[in-house]
C-alpha cells in the first residue's frame, strides 16, 4: 500500500524537472539578449563575441574537460560541426547587431521565425513531407513578422539583422538534426564555443574598447548565461522530447517583453503586439502539427 504514493512522485519527478529546466534556460536566454542589448551601444559585437565564446569554452574546458578528456573533442563529423558552430556566429553577430536598432520583444520575435522557417526548408532541404497544418503554421509566422516589421510603413532597416538571424538559425537546427544520437551533446557544445572564439579572436581590431570595470561581470555574464542556458537544455532533453519542450520556449517572449520594459523602458506598439502574438500563434500551431505526425 504505501509503496504506491511514492511511486507516483518519482515517476513525475524528472519531467517536472525537465519542464523547469527548459522554463529556467529560456530565462538565461532572455537575460543574455538584455545584457546584448546593454552592452552593445558601448563595445564593438565582435568583441563581446569573444568575451561570450571565451567564457563558453573555458566554463565547459574546466567543469567537462577533466572528466571527459579527449572525448570532448572527439567528433566524427568535424566538417559538420565546425559548419554548424559557423552558422551560430552568424546568428548571434546578426541578432546583436539587430538589438542595437529595435526593441528587444520585437527582434526576439522575429527571431522565431526560426523554427518555422525549419518547417519551411524541411521539404526541400529534407524531402520531408509538410502537412498542411504546418504550412499553415508558417504563413501565420510570416504574418507575424510583416506586422513587426511593415515594410514601406517607414521600416527600420535593423530588422534585416534579426531576419538574417533567424535564417541562419534555422539552417543551424537543420544541421542540428544530424548530431542527435551520433554525437555527445556535450561535444558538440565544446566544439560550438571553441570555433566561435577562434572566429572571433580572428576579427580582433583597434577599435576594440577597454572594458569598463562596472561592465566586466555584465560581459562575463554572456557566456555564463547563454552557457548555463544550454547545459539546462541538454538536461532537459535527458526526459522529454524537443517537441515537448518547445511550448515552453516561448516563454522566451514573455520575459523579452518584460525585460525590454523594466530595463530600457521599451514598449511594443499594437501592431508589434500583435506581430509577437501571431509568431507565437504559428509556431505552437506548428509544435502540434509535429506532435500529430509523430504518433
């Protein structure tokens, strides 16, 4: 009798702490872009670049390198992975870029477009099939993003920076798509940080600012959020899915609204708030077309 209660709770247990770490990551996230926008009207992208590649390759050098050793080096697909971690330097230059011009709800937004545009490249890029909820799906997140953006309505020319993001990104989680179960995430994690700090150790130049004292932990915080943010998800994805966890991403708006808000007191106008709600819209009307192919 009494070992039925505890089975209960410790059946439960590790999806409810898998949708916690996925609520936790997409607050890091959020976090990472405030500081983003902060710090990039003061220092060159590049060089926060570095400072958020160079946390993330040492944080997880000193925390993973003793245990693993060469393991977290080891790939067998280096072409791949050095393309992928290419890819994700162009996403994060594209969208820091973008936070210096907008709001940050709004090119957190347009940001997700991203795995709409999955949906839409996985029939030509993957020769998957797309139903038709899906299409859908992404004629909404495109609505969404035309409302943020209204183009000839006086349309500022930084929303290219989030919508080239946002096309590298999903071209970065088709690739993506090809380490899962062939790779150890946290090798693939490694391999991420350490190509983005070679990268950007390579577009050093004069014009690189020292920083100021106040600003040193805000820097530091890049790579500690975003690191701390997709060490949450690996551990989520150890008990639930991806297609699970994806609604909860969205929270990611939530908290870029809020943030935009408290610390810049940004504002989305009612066209942008209704942009924001409709990618939103697509893209959890796109995680239950996914759910409904996959059974």
């Amino acid at each position: 009798m009494s070992s039925r209660p505890e089975a209960l709770p410790a059946g439960l247990a590790p999806r409810t702490r898998a949708t916690l770490c996925v609520l936790a990551a997409m607050v890091c996230f959020a976090t990472y872009d405030a500081l983003s926008k902060h710090l990039a009207g003061t220092y060159p992208v590049t060089e926060l670049l570095w400072v958020r590649y160079a946390t993330h390759a040492g944080l997880m050098l000193v925390v993973f390198g003793p245990a693993m050793g060469l393991r977290l080096v080891k790939t067998s697909q280096p072409v791949a992975q050095v393309l992928r971690a290419l890819l994700l330097v162009a996403v994060t230059f594209l969208f820091m870029n973008g936070l210096k011009y907008i709001r940050l709800a709004e090119a957190t937004a347009i940001n997700f477009l991203a795995p709409l545009l999955v949906t839409a490249l996985s029939a030509p890029l993957l020769k998957e099939r797309v139903p038709l909820r899906s299409w859908i799906a992404v004629l909404a997140g495109f609505t969404g993003v035309l409302l943020i953006v209204r183009p000839g309505a006086g349309m500022n020319a930084g929303m290219l920076f989030p919508l080239g993001s946002a096309v590298c990104y999903s071209l970065y989680q088709i690739m993506t798509r090809r380490f899962v179960g062939a790779e150890h995430p946290l090798t693939t994690h490694f391999i991420l940080g350490s190509v983005g700090l070679v990268v950007t150790t390579f577009t050093w130049q004069p014009s690189w600012v020292m920083p100021d004292p106040g600003h040193v932990p805000l820097m530091v915080g890049l790579g500690l959020t975003t690191g701390l943010g997709h060490f949450l998800l690996i551990k989520a994805f150890e008990h639930i899915s991806p297609a699970t966890a994806a609604p909860f991403t969205y929270t990611h708006l939530v908290w870029a609204v809020v943030l935009g808000f408290v610390l810049f007191g940004e504002v989305p106008g009612p066209l942008s708030v209704l942009g924001i709600l409709t990618i939103a819209t697509g893209g959890l009307l796109n995680v239950l077309g996914a759910r409904a192919k996959g059974r």
